[in-house]
C-alpha cells in the first residue's frame, strides 16, 4: 500500500547516501527541494482526490469516443474542475475538424441454431445499425482479392459474414507479470531493430493493400444486402477488445455496413460449424447514432500561472478519449485523473512556481494523436518556450521511471529529480524511446517531450480498448503514487534556472 509520509531527514538521508554517481559529478546539480518533496507526499497520499475523480470520469460520464457527447462532457467536467481548484486560463479549446461522432444506442443478439445462447458482442465504432431485428444465416467468406468478392454475389442476403479465418490463441502457460521485473528497469537496454527501408515498404504496402480489401469488402457486402460484419475479438476468455472504422467520420457519407466484435470463442464456434457444413443462424439488432451537429473535437485546458519565468511553460498531459467498449479506465482515464490530481496538488500547497505549468487533457489520441499533434502544430510560437511536456498513458500502474526519449542530457536530471521516490518503485531513467501516445507530438518537432514508464498490471492483456477496462480494474494506490510524482517532476522543471535540454538535432524527429 503506498500511504504515508516520509520526514525531510529521511529524504535528504536517502537523496545523499544513494545518489547516482554521474549525477554526483555533474557541474550542476539539481536543487531537489526536499520540504516540497514531502508536502506533495503528504498531501498526495494522504488527502488525494484519486478514486473520487476515477469514480465520476468513468462511472457517471463513462466512454469518450472522440465526437460522441460523452467525450464533450468529459471536456466540460474536466474544465469544471479545474476552475473550482482555481486554475488560470482554463478552457475547452477546438483544434479541428475530426469528423461526425458516434455513439451506440442499443445491442441484443442470439446464436439460434444449432443451439440457443447470447451472441456476446459489440459493435464497431462508426459502423451503421441493422434494420430492426434480423435473423440470417451465418456465412463464412475467404477472399485474397477484390475480385474474389465475385464467387460470393446473390448468397448473402441478410445474412452475418464472417470474414476473418478464426485462428488459435492460445492459453497463457506463462501469465506476463503485474510489476515491472527489476532486471528489466535496471538492466542494459535492449539493441534497438530499425526495420530495413525495403522491409518498410513492403509492410506498408501490405497495411495499404489491407485497409482497401476491407472497404471493398464492406461495399461488397452492403451491396448484396447483408445484414452485418462479424468479426473476432483479438483477447480471449470472452473479452471483447473493438476499434472503429474511420470510413464512417466523414459528415454526411452513407454508413456503413454494421459490423460486431463477436467474443473470440463464439467466433471460433460459429466459423467452425459453418465450415462444417452445419447450418448456424443469428438473430440482431443493432442501433448506433452518428452525431454530426459540431463535427470540430476538442482539448481541456488550464494553467497554474508561474512568476519570473511565467512566459516559459512546463506541461503535463494525458489522453481524455477512449473507446467505447468500457469506460476507459487504465486507456487513460488512469492518466488522466493523475494529471488533475498532480495539479490539484500543487495549487491546494500554494505552490507558485517560476515557469506556468500547464495541464492538457487531449481527444482523438486514439484516432493518431490527433489532439495533441494538432495544438502542437497551431502553437509554434510556444516551441521555444516549453521546457518539457510531461505523459502518461500505460495503463494503472504506479510508475517505475521515465523514458529518456533517446535524450542523454536528461538522463542525469531526471535521475537526481526521481531519487526521492525510490522508496515508492521509481527506479529507472531509461535511454531508449517508447511511443504510441501524445509525447510524441512534441518530441517529433524538437521539444522535449517524456513518456512515464508504468508497472503493466492488465494492461495489454485484459484492459487495453476492451469491455473490461472500467473503474474495477484501476489500482488507486498506484495512481496515487504516479500523480505524487508527476506533481514534484513538473514543480521541479518549472523551478529550474535552465529549460530541460533539447536532443542534438541528429536524433530530433525521431
């Protein structure tokens, strides 16, 4: 359980008898301000507003599919909070058009024959609805090309097309672990394997060839009039894990064929009996909504302002979008909530730091980081004057370091800010790079730009884009302990004389 405060002595007893040593021979040393250290500590772990904003994000307002009315309650809670908490400059900011939202309205479905039992699915993310309540065939179609699409025309009137081969996942013989191994965070980094350029062209030629085959197919299929698109769910033991098809975003377009993420068993058994020439029939219905009156989406904003250096920001973000199977919890209502709370920390200890620092909640993260590499590139001007720009989006877990983003200059300032936090698991200053979310938007043009990294928990085996990713699978301790981290990073790097380093610009864009 991470509870508790741990005295000024203690701090300052581990920050000089365990500092790293090539921090030790730095010209200069980070001025880790140990009474604040323990303020945050105190107030973070001790007083945190955690579970409380957890329970409201996921339980009252639930899934943020960029568009949806969901994600702009979510924009407007969020900017709520934080004027009551008192900060600057808070707004809910447009950064673009993303296209319509979606939303579901209603899903019921049955395995009729050869047995009865519940079809346990969802539906795709801007995929259309059903024509009320259907009952068809289910047929299995095996296609390599567009062309092939010809052997299947007049055979699939209203029926439920499976159109992926139900291929083997298998049992777990060896569960990953929950916590980050020591020898992992510790250990020397993995040599990095950069794909040949050729290698890179043909995968990319493959995703492209992939991407047309299944617009045609759904064209296809809507042509002949068939009622939906059945497809595997990617997680076993009934977990449905779902996306979306971005062909729907377009304002106006005709629909497109309603498609369902079908349990990885149930799929498996529907494809095999029909393989085997036995006859499986479906009963659906499938109501989705498409919203199109603001088809603009939107970033929450707000400021804790700074004093003598004010005109230069520190900033910390996460996600606020999800999918629409859960609510979103560890993708990233976790990151999101230690975000607000790193904040709230520092404006309930009247911390006034030089440089402002500035908490941004973005959408369309999972469509391409769209919120985020949009403000980025409508803010040029900010370039300059960010010191850094702080993530997290990995899930629950409490953090165990930060990824130094292939930056070496860091390397020794993160590890003297962390030192403080050992005793809580943070333990590494990694040299490689990870990506996947919203730091890259600032490190691709040169601004400092870091992911935390978290312990894994659930992450990428139950959570991650599934219907099990809600309020039970977040671990607040953890949670806890990553926001009293993140508030003393930030509060560091906006007390510092100097900004935080640029990479060299050899490795810039990276």
């Amino acid at each position: 359980m991470v509870r508790g405060v741990v005295r000024t002595g203690v701090l300052m007893a581990l920050l000089l008898a365990e500092l790293p040593a090539r921090a030790v021979g730095q010209v200069i040393q980070e001025r880790v301000d140990l009474s604040t250290v323990t303020r945050i500590r105190d107030e973070g772990l001790n007083r945190s507003q955690i579970a409380e904003l957890g329970g409201y994000l996921l339980d009252v307002i639930g899934p943020r599919l960029t568009g949806s009315t969901g994600m702009r309650r979510a924009n407007d809670w969020t900017a709520a909070k934080l004027r009551e908490w008192g900060l600057a400059n808070v707004r809910v900011e447009p950064w673009g058009e993303f296209g319509r939202g979606w939303e579901r309205v209603s899903y019921s479905g049955r395995i009729l024959t050869p047995f009865v039992q519940p079809l346990n699915a969802q539906p795709v993310a801007w995929t259309g609805s059903t024509n009320g309540t259907v009952v068809g065939p289910a047929a299995v179609v095996q296609v390599d090309s567009a062309p092939d699409l010809e052997r299947y025309r007049g055979r699939l009137k209203s029926a439920f097309v499976l159109a992926e081969r139900s291929e083997g996942l298998g049992p777990e013989f060896e569960p990953r672990p929950l916590r980050r191994p020591l020898e992992s965070l510790l250990g020397p980094e993995a040599p990095e394997i950069r794909p040949r350029p050729r290698e890179e062209q043909e995968r990319v030629r493959r995703e492209v060839f992939a991407r047309n085959l299944r617009r045609a197919m759904s064209e296809f299929f809507a042509r002949e009039g068939a009622a939906a698109i059945l497809q595997p769910s990617a997680r076993a033991y009934g977990i449905l894990r779902l996306g979306g098809n971005a062909a729907g975003r377009e304002p106006g377009a005709p629909p497109p064929l309603a498609e369902l993420v079908v349990a990885y068993e149930q799929y498996g058994q529907i494809y095999r009996n029909v393989s085997r020439g036995i006859e499986v029939s479906l009963e659906v219905s499938i109501e989705n909504r498409f919203v199109e009156e603001d088809v603009r989406a939107y970033n929450t904003l707000g400021e804790l302002p700074g004093t003598d250096k004010a005109g230069e920001y520190v900033m910390i973000g996460a996600h606020l979008d999800s999918w629409h199977p859960g609510t979103g919890a560890t993708d990233n209502g976790a990151g999101s909530i230690v975000m607000l709370e790193a904040i709230r920390i520092l404006k309930a200890l009247g911390l006034s730091p030089r440089r402002t620092i500035r908490i941004a909640l973005w959408s369309g993260e999972e469509q391409g980081l769209m919120g985020s590499r949009a403000w980025v590139e409508q803010h040029k001007e900010l370039w300059p004057r960010i010191s850094a720009y702080l993530n997290v989006d990995n899930g629950t877990g409490r953090l165990r370091g930060i990824w130094a983003q292939s930056n070496p200059k860091v390397i020794p300032i993160f590890e003297q800010i962390l030192w403080p936090f050992k005793d809580l698991g943070v333990v590494a200053v990694k040299a490689g790079d990870t990506g996947g979310t919203d730091h890259l938007s600032f490190d691709r043009v040169g601004v400092p730009g870091f992911n935390f990294i978290q312990d894994p928990i659930e992450y990428s085996t139950r959570t991650h884009h599934t219907n099990a990713d809600t309020f039970e699978r977040l671990v607040i301790d953890d949670l806890r302990q990553a926001a009293v981290v993140v508030a003393y990073t930030a509060y560091h790097l906006a007390m510092r004389d100097e900004m935080m380093p640029r990479k060299d610009s050899l490795t810039q864009g990276r």
